[in-house]
C-alpha cells in the first residue's frame, strides 16, 4: 500500500460555445479571427452601458447544472468580483460566489475511470463572463476584447479525485456532457476548456473524511489541456512526496503555482496566506430574478440523449461490444455520424465495423473531425449496400472507401466509374479457373502429390485475370472442387 494519499480537487471552466451572444451584451459569441472585431461598448465597460442578461446561457447553465445532479436557485444574480488585470477592461468580472446565487450546488457526478466507477461530489457551478485574451510577446504584448464576455461555467468539484487518471477521465465526461448537452463545443484547442488543479497529499493510513487531515492544498492555475493536466498532478505529487520525505513538507504554505509545459515542472507564482481579496458584492446592474419551477421542468425534458445512454442502446439494442460503444460515444459527431448511418437502413454492428476502422482511422491519420470529411453517412450506407448485396467485394469496397476519402469523390460515382463490380456468378467464375487449370498443368500435379497450398496460387491467377473482380470465396471452393476432379 502506498505511504501516502492523494486529493485532487478540479476548477474546470468551459465556455458555453454554443450561444449566439455573449452572456451580458449583444455581441456574437462566436471566434472571429480578426482581434477586436466583435465587441459591443458593455464588453469594453463604457460608461453608461448596462449588461443585459442572455437567457440561452442560463438556460444552457440550468441544463449543466442538473445533469450534475445539482439544486438550482430560487433566486439568482450575480456578484462583482473586483481586481484590475489588462484583459478585464471593467476592473471586476461578473460572476456568482455566494451560495445560493449560482446555477448549481452541491451535485454529484458518477464517471468511468478505465473499467471502474468513480463518484465526485460537485461543490459548485457557476457562471461568469470571460475575460479577453492577451499574447505576450519578447517586448510587448497585444490584447484581443473579442472573448470579453464570452459566457463561462466554472464547475468546482470537492477534493474526490485519486490520481491523474480520475481526473483526467472526469474531465472527459464533463467534456462529453457538455457537448452532448450541445453547451459547447469544449474544445481545448480553442482555448474553451481552462482548469485549475488542487493537489494535496496525506499519510495514507489516516481518514480522508476528515478533513483537518488534509495536507496543504497547492493550486496549480490555468492548465489548458488535459494531458497539461495529467503531467502537472504527477509532478506535482512526486514533488511533494520528496517535501515529505526530506521533512519540509510542513513548512510549505498554500501557495499558487503554474504549469511550465516547456520545463513540465509546475512553478511557484504566489503565496496563499496574503490571498487577494476581491470586495465582492452584488452586482447592481442585474436585478435578482427568480427561476420558475416549471423553467426547470422544460429543461430537464429538453435534455438530450448524453453519451451513457447512447453507448447502453448500442450495447443492449444493437448488440454492439463495449469496446466498439466506447469508441463510437467518445466524440458526439461520430456517434452522431453512426446514428445516421444506421438510420439509412444498416445494420448496426456492419456499420460500426466501417466507422471504427476506416473512417476513424481516415480521421486519426490526417487529424480531422467528422465534418471534414467529404463522405457523408448516405454515401457510406451505399457502398455499405454495394457490398452487403455482393455487387462488389468487401476489399474493393475498402478502396473504393479510401478513394472517395482521399479524393472527395462519391463512391458509388466511383463504382460506376471504375466499373469496379464483383463476378458473382459461378458461370463466369468457372469459365476463368478452367482457363487458369489449362495454362498452369504443373501446379495441378504439385497439388496431387500433396502441395495443396498451391491453391492459393490458382485464386491469385483467377483474381489476376479478372481484375480483382471475381468473388474469392466462390473461386476458392471452385478451384478446389475442379482440381479434385483429375
Ligand atoms: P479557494 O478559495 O482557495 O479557491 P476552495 O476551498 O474554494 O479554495 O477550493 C478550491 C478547490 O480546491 C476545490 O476544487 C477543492 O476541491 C480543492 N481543494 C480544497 N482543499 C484541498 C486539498 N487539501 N487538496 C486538494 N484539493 C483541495
Ligand atoms: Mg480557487
């Protein structure tokens, strides 16, 4: 058993991509590529503006909120959270702090790690405005206002977490919910996905319930992918191990630090103890507004099928093996992409086979998403049929697949084209394997004094002259049949 335990706590925020304007003003929530093109005078804090609040984003907050398995608000409004920084124009931040006022507390949420179940409790979600976006460069820095105020969820878990297993395969299902749920696209590459790590550690054979027990909480700020976060916790536990062992650990205070992606060492920023105060309070130009009941009700039947249930149909319904559900539910367009291949009169477990192996290898090897690519589910349910119907073979099928991929060409235009078709009728085949028999006297002999393997020769023979055309299955038995017979 291991000397010491680990408690991990998670600050996930995720911007809800999925509105058309920003949570307090009018511009698009959308990420336009030209810097400071899509901001409104309330994002800058022109004097006179008023936020006014978008309903979408709260109903998109609710929504997150009770898939959590959290309690919503009678009442909410919102706090100001006052400092100063370049990328927050205002001077504080929108935000809720003070319980009961954000969109959800105390929740709970049952997740997979590899084949085992995990429970994390939620402290709170809530929602807040983004701040705009700074790049430093060697002497100066730029700032883009099109992300000021941008609406963002913050979740904050309890320290539930073990490892940097569990922490990652959490925020994967909070990933998958949020784009199941259609909140976002929660896409790390776009910057829509930011956590804060908390990581402690303590003498393993003492009661983690407790938490006067808890070691020093150190909060590693800003990780912006899930792999950053997976290698800050296990530096950040090996570099606390060794404060234990060495007999500092105690001394050390709560303190921030930041991940160093080029070191992958997390570095001191600041101390804990002088911690910032940011004066809230509530913020007056957003009056308390109330949460109907039957506004819940509504959003709890608007809830989308999320990856868990789709992943049970394709197990129990389908038949589909828990590998191959997975692997479909993962990402919502490629399970979306199945559903409507299925939907085209496939049978599931065929259809998962092409998907799993073609298309999604298609898509690792060039690092596309689903909406790239030219195929769409009709054209892969047609060839799918081509094949089924045996009008060509399953390996023609497959390169007529990568074509159409490769060459953005449909493939049943490719079939056509191509004349690509499988010889099926055993007249036609015959005709071929007594061809071959006739030119090739020496390998019959070889297959009578006991070479039968030289069949596989024959069928290449037969294949050769038809172009890879004729059924292998059917030339195969035929061959064998017919050489029997001398
Ligand atoms: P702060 O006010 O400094 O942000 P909170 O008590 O609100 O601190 O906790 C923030 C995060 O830190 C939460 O995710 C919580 O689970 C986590 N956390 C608190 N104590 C510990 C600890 N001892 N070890 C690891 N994580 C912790
Ligand atoms: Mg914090």
């Amino acid at each position: 058993m291991d000397k010491y335990k680990v408690l991990i706590g998670l600050e996930m925020h995720c911007e809800i991509s999925k509105t058309n304007t920003k949570v307090f003003s009018s511009a698009e929530n959308s990420y336009k590529e030209i810097p400071n093109t899509n901001v409104r005078p309330v994002d800058m804090a022109f004097p006179g503006t008023l936020p006014v609040v978008n309903k979408e984003a709260i109903r998109k907050s609710l929504m997150a909120s009770i898939i959590l398995g959290c309690e919503q608000p009678e009442y909410m409004y919102f706090e100001r959270k006052n400092y100063y920084y370049p990328d927050l124009p205002k001077g504080f931040q929108i935000t809720q702090e003070t319980k009961p006022a954000p969109v959800g507390i105390y929740g709970e949420l049952e997740f997979e790690c590899g084949k085992e179940n995990k429970k994390v409790r939620i402290n709170n979600l809530h929602l807040e405005e983004d701040a705009a976006s700074s790049d430093h460069y060697a002497s100066y820095s730029t700032i883009d206002y099109n992300r000021a105020g941008v609406p963002l969820l913050e979740l904050v878990t309890e320290p539930d977490l073990h490892n940097a297993d569990e922490a990652v395969a959490f925020l994967e299902t909070m990933r998958s919910i949020y784009q199941y749920a259609d909140i976002s696209e929660a896409d790390s590459k776009k910057g829509q996905i930011r956590c804060d790590v908390n990581v402690s550690i303590m003498d393993s054979d003492l009661d983690e319930k407790d938490s006067s027990n808890w070691g020093t909480k150190i909060e590693i700020k800003n990780v912006n992918s899930f792999g950053g976060v997976r290698d800050a916790i296990n530096y950040e536990i090996e570099r606390q191990i060794a404060k234990k062992e060495d007999g500092t650990y105690d001394d050390m205070e709560q303190q921030t630090r930041r991940w160093d992606e080029e070191s992958g060492k997390t570095i001191y920023m600041r101390s804990k103890v002088d911690a910032i105060d940011y004066k809230y309070f509530v913020e007056p130009n957003i009056p308390k507004f109330k949460i109907a009941k039957e506004w819940i009700e509504e959003i709890k039947k608007d809830i989308p099928k999320l990856a868990r249930e789709r992943k049970d149909i394709y197990k129990n319904e389908y038949g589909l093996s828990d590998y191959d559900a997975t692997i479909l539910v993962k990402e919502k367009d490629i399970s979306d992409y199945f559903d409507q291949t299925i939907e085209e009169n496939i049978d599931p477990k065929i259809a998962s086979n092409w998907i799993s192996s073609i298309i999604l290898g298609h898509l690792n090897k060039n690092y596309l998403s689903v909406q790239d690519i030219f195929v769409t589910p009709k054209m892969l349910a047609q060839l799918i049929e081509l094949v089924e119907g045996k009008k060509i073979s399953s390996k023609q099928g497959k390169e007529v697949l990568y074509k159409a991929l490769m060459e953005e060409k449909e493939p049943t235009k490719i079939v056509e084209e191509e004349d690509v078709r499988q010889i099926g009728d055993e007249d036609s085949i015959k005709q071929v394997v007594l061809e071959v028999l006739k030119e090739q006297p020496q390998a019959i002999v070889q297959y009578q004094s006991g070479r039968t393997n030289i069949v596989d020769f024959l069928v290449g023979q037969v294949m050769k002259k038809t172009r890879g055309k004729a059924n292998p299955a059917m030339t195969r038995s035929m061959m064998i049949e017919e050489i029997e017979k001398r």
